[in-house]
C-alpha cells in the first residue's frame, strides 16, 4: 500500500445505510446485518469495516508477476484459485496439501468480512504482531500481510473492478469467473444458511428478492459482470464461464495456460482433470 501521502483520492464514497433499509434487510432474513455501508455511485452493499479500508483496497499496490482472481460470490472462487496455483506451482503439487488453501491463495476481503482485533486468538494477527509490533491490526491484517509478502502472489477478491486500483490490469495478469445469476443465487442462498459472517435465516423467496434488488453483499450482480466484461479484450484479462468449466474444464484449462503463457503437454492437463479439476 502507498503511504497516506500518495494514496489515489476514491472516485466513489462510502456511506451508511439508513437503519430503514437495515430493517428491511433484516426483515428478508439477513439476521447479521446491524450494520452495512455502500459505495455511490456503484451501490455496492459492504460490511461496516470496508468503510476505513476502501482507500487501502483502491490503492492497493499489485505487482507484474502477481495472479488476481476477482469473482462475484459462489461463482467458482474457490475451484479456479485452486487450478491457478497448481498451474503456478507444478513442483508443489504432491505437497499441496501440506500447504493451507490460505497460504496458496490469499482472499484479501477478509479483512472486512471477519475484521481482526489486537486481541484475537488468531494464528494470522499473532503472526501479523510478531513481524511488525508497531502494527495497526485494524489497517487490515490480510492486506498488510500481502503487502509484505516476498515473490509471486496469487490474490483473490470479491470487489468490483472498479473498486480495485485502476493499474490492476495494466500492471498484472487477472482472471475473471462469470457464473448463471440463478446458479449464484441459489448457492448464495444455500451458503447463507451456514454462513458465520453473511448468515440468512428466510426462506429462498426472500432471498431471490432482495438478490434481484441488488441487495446482498457484493451486489449488484450486472455491474460486477460489466465492469470485468467491458475490459475483456485487454491483454492481461482473462474472462470465463462458470459453465464452460463444467462443460469442458480441459478445453478450458489450455486456454487459461496459454493466456497465463505456460506450457503444458495435453497430457498434463488430462491428468489433472482425472484427479479433480474438473470439480
């Protein structure tokens, strides 16, 4: 991150949502929500955290040889990030599950979906304490962190393009999952029922509604797709299909080496497919 003096004014704000609309959002089912705030113009619903950390996630330096998968919610995040750090680290793979997904991939929004305190019986802020005691936790651990990390990163985010540092694209290669709005919001749905920081407690009706008012966290679906599709025919962004994946993972895999210019025999990535990724 740049120091406070050269950080990038934002082009949006980010405001308080009125306690009426919380109540409504509560009265959907969206039992967690005492609090929201949303970007203007963008009206992107976010956890209160976001609030003092926007300018740290829109000036968030990346770096030529980092990897960024920007995803809206539940639409293959998870699946894709694993394939990009075993196209990233071929030699590792029979370690891969002595490496937390964690330490693979870092999921920078969680600084403000499960914000750390100085206080926290968390491996990560003790860690984050112990290599910088003059740290502010609440500055964002998992940014911080990143921040510092020596060598390639792999970085995955939920944020809208927009809402990125604007040199993203110029600076680094990035993959964008698009996933069926009625797959994301069933997931959503389903996720929510389980969910500790975004718990729902309604029925699916409830749910699809305030999903078509662009009212979850991370809303509005459209925008989000827009904004990574306007951009599609730039260089170092790669846009995919959620249901491509699942229709043809190989066809889809020797793209994305081509686009992240590693050379794999087809016979690699066949073998890949057969021990699961093509989830």
């Amino acid at each position: 991150m740049s120091s406070t003096g050269n950080l990038r004014p934002l082009p949006f704000t980010v405001d308080r949502v009125s306690d009426k609309e919380v109540s409504r959002l509560r009265s959907w089912g969206f039992s967690g929500h005492a609090e929201i705030v949303r970007t203007n113009p963008s009206r992107v619903n976010l956890p209160p955290a976001y609030s003092h950390l926007a300018h740290a996630y829109y000036n968030f330096e990346f770096r030529p040889d980092d990897l960024v998968l920007v995803t809206y919610p539940r639409s293959g995040t998870t699946w894709t990030s694993e394939i990009l750090w075993a196209m990233r680290n071929v030699g590792l793979l029979e370690q891969a599950e002595e490496i937390t997904s964690g330490d693979r991939t870092t999921f920078i929004d969680m600084d403000f979906l499960m914000p750390s305190r100085a206080d926290d019986d968390n491996p990560k802020v003790k860690e984050f304490l112990s290599l910088f005691p003059e740290g502010r936790v609440e500055d964002g651990v998992v940014l911080q962190m990143t921040k510092w990390h020596k060598g390639p990163r792999i970085i995955k985010t939920h944020l809208q393009i927009d809402l990125l540092n604007p040199d993203l694209l110029d600076t680094c290669k990035t993959v964008y999952v698009a996933r069926n709005p009625k797959d994301v919001c069933v997931s959503l749905f389903h996720h929510g029922k389980i969910s500790k920081m975004d718990p729902f407690e309604s029925e699916f009706p409830d749910y699809a509604e305030a999903f078509m008012a662009d009212q979850v966290l991370f809303g509005p679906y459209w925008d989000h797709i827009k904004q990574a599709w306007k951009r599609k025919n730039h260089a170092n962004l790669h846009f995919m299909f959620y249901e491509d994946m699942k229709l043809d993972i190989l066809g889809e895999l020797t793209k994305l080496a081509r686009f992240l210019q590693l050379d794999f025999t087809e016979e690699q990535l066949k073998a890949w497919v057969s021990v699961g990724f093509g989830a």
